[in-house]
C-alpha cells in the first residue's frame, strides 16, 4: 500500500529488515561505532534539514530520477516503477519485467532519463536478465506515466552476472554532459574480472545512447554503486564497495585502472588492499573509508545557492552506516572535509540513492526491505 504521508520527524527509526551491504555481502547490521569513532560535526553555518516521505510502503527502492515536468520515477529491487506525478498522485507504471533476474544484491537496479526527455520520453535501467547476464535496457513512458514500452531491448547487454548470488551488479547509471551514458558494472565477486580488459565487469563504460556502441573507459573496480558528475567541470566520481576495508570514492580519468585485483592464485581473495599499489598506474582513491567500511552506494552533487554552506559538497549514501556522508572536495578533486549529515545519521535506515532533482531539492531512496521503503524529500530550511 503506497501512501503520501506528511512531513516526518529527522529522528524517525526505520523498522523491517536491517540486512547490511559490506563490500557486496548481505550481514547482520553492525553494532553502533564506539564514541571515538564518532564523525566530525557539520560546518557551523550548516542549514537544517527538513525531511519529508514522498511515497512510503517500497521494498528495496533501488533508484530515483526526475523528469522536467517535475514527475519522479522510482524503481524496486524485485522488479517495478512507480511514478509520483507533480501534484502527488502515486501511479504504478505497467512495464514489462518478464526476463528480470533478481536474486540478493542485482535485479532491477539504476536508472537514467534520456537528455531529451522531454521530446523523446526515453528512460535507461540497469538490470539482471535471465539469460545469464547483466542489461541496460532503453524504455519509453507514456504521456500519462502509466506505461513503459521497452524500444531498446537491449542498448547494452553482455555485463558479466553472479547467477548463484547476485553478488556485485553494480549498476549505476549516469549521463555526462555531452550526452554519452556512463554505465558502472561490479565484478561478480570473481578475482579474475576487474583488471580483464575484455570484461565488462568491475569497469565504467561510456556508451552512446543511439548507436549501442560502448568503451571500456576505467577498469579496476569491486562494485561500482554510485556515479555522480560535478557541475560546471566535467568531473566524474564513482563510488565502490571496498572488501574488508576502504570503501572509495575514486575521480575517473579515462583509461584509468583504480587497483582491485583481488585474483589470488584463480580465487577471489578479499584481504588485498581494496587499490593495489603494486600495479603500475594505479590512481589513488579520492576518499576511502578505512576501516570499518560503511557500504558506499549512490551519490550526488549538491548545487545551488539555497543549500548555504552545504553548496558543492558530494553526498554518499551509507546502507551499512545508514545515513548520508558529505564530502567538500577541492577544485582538483582532493578531499578538504568530510561529515555526516544530521538529519539523516541512523535515522532512516539504508540509503541507497540520492539525486538532486530538477526542482534543486534532494531526494533519497531507502533501501530496508519489508516494504518498508520510502521515496524521502529533503529540503534546506529557509
């Protein structure tokens, strides 16, 4: 049952399933850090936070976007879109899901909005297939919200799929400025995947929405979970699953390789550092969590005045940590601070997506299970 409930408290406990996500394994949720592990406060200038359930009664929300007309469209793990029109109605959006594969951490997973939405109504997902492997899948919505026709079945198929487990699917989606969709895959827990050149697991790919054709672009990466393009410079930073240790955030340079080769000997050895600097090359991560990871997934800039000191910073969502980490990073790139936001810490349970809409507020996606799972609206206080 999908409600439009009010606004909601900034201390709200999620109840339901508290699996957690660490380097691509399903755990029990971790026990709470000790105080010395406690982070670094919030800028004093720091504007409060008011957050709001756009739609609740989800399982497993994978993915948000928004349209220009102001509708948002999000997507379940399992299987389903569910559009929010922009005067509140709640729409279940008839589509074809026959094929799906969804088993532990792949099913139905990112999301994109064709850059000429507006005249083409084209929407990209990334999703398991039952034929064995991994698919972007181009869609288009009707007028109303109340249907997707599949138009390109698929833009890009043959992404390596964990067929067992579902472990490590990646799949974010992103498009660049230019219009090239950017496609972040995970290696399917296989030591062999990340650093083969001619798989397309544990890599960011570039594709071109009309053609099909595709580029390796980086490669090296776990799980990529999340893909954010800063404004105003053409910089790209993934975010990834680390093994036992260093969740990343990584600024992509193209053929870049960013070090996870975790090939001991054929098996998939999961006590390497999560970058191996013993590979000629390898990029350093931008940030990376030590130890204990916190489960990175998707993230997003923040751009606009009305945000005040939050202005510019990168924001990760934590499903393990549960909550949102800020990062300011500095015009190269490298980190200048880092904090978790407040009204968000421990409060909502798992995020896995956050987008800031057209209409410049923030969205955040849950990720509980137990359709448990809430489409939330955060909005800096005037």
């Amino acid at each position: 049952m999908r409600t439009l409930p009010g606004l909601i408290a900034a201390a709200l406990l999620i109840a339901g399933c508290t699996a957690a996500e660490s380097g691509g394994g399903l755990q029990a949720a971790p026990p709470e850090p000790p105080a010395s592990a406690a982070p670094p406060s919030p800028p004093p200038a720091a504007p409060a936070l008011d957050v709001s359930v756009v739609v609740d009664g989800l399982d497993h929300v994978w993915d948000v976007v928004q349209a220009p007309d102001g509708t948002l469209l999000v997507d379940e793990r399992a299987g389903g879109f569910t559009a929010v029109l922009p005067d509140g109605t709640v729409r279940a959006v008839e589509a074809d899901f026959g094929d799906l594969f969804a088993r532990g951490e792949t099913g139905l997973m990112g999301l994109a909005l064709d850059p000429g939405f507006a005249e083409n109504r084209r929407l990209y997902s990334c999703q398991g297939v039952r034929d064995g492997s991994i698919a972007v899948v181009g869609w288009t919505i009707s007028a109303d919200w109340a249907s997707a026709t599949r138009v390109a079945d698929p833009l890009v198929d043959g992404l390596p799929l964990n067929g067992d487990s579902g472990r490590h699917g990646g799949c974010r989606l992103r498009f660049e400025p230019d219009g090239v969709l950017l496609v972040g895959t995970g290696d399917t827990a296989r030591g062999d995947v990340a650093q083969d050149p001619r798989s397309l697991g544990g890599k960011v790919l570039r594709v071109d929405p009309a053609s099909g054709e595709r580029e390796v672009w980086t490669l090296g990466h776990r799980n990529v979970q999340g893909l954010a393009i800063r404004p105003g410079s053409g910089q790209v930073f993934a975010v990834e699953h680390g093994p036992d240790v260093d969740d990343e955030v990584n600024l992509l340079q193209p053929g870049g390789n960013y070090g996870w080769d975790p090939d001991g000997n054929g098996s998939y050895d999961e006590s390497v550092p999560m970058t191996d600097e013993s590979i000629a090359g390898a990029i350093p991560a931008v940030w990376s969590s030590g130890r204990p990871t916190l489960a990175t997934s998707g993230a997003a800039f923040l751009d606009g005045a009305q945000w005040g000191a939050y202005d510019g910073l990168l924001l990760v969502g934590l499903l393990k940590a549960q909550g949102v980490l800020a990062l300011r990073l500095d015009d190269g790139g490298a980190l200048v601070e880092q904090f978790r936001v407040p009204e968000l810490d421990g409060a909502l349970g798992r995020i896995r997506s956050v987008l800031q809409g057209v209409d410049g507020l923030l969205y955040v996606t849950t990720d509980n299970g137990g359709n448990a799972d809430r489409l939330l609206r955060i909005t800096p206080r005037s």
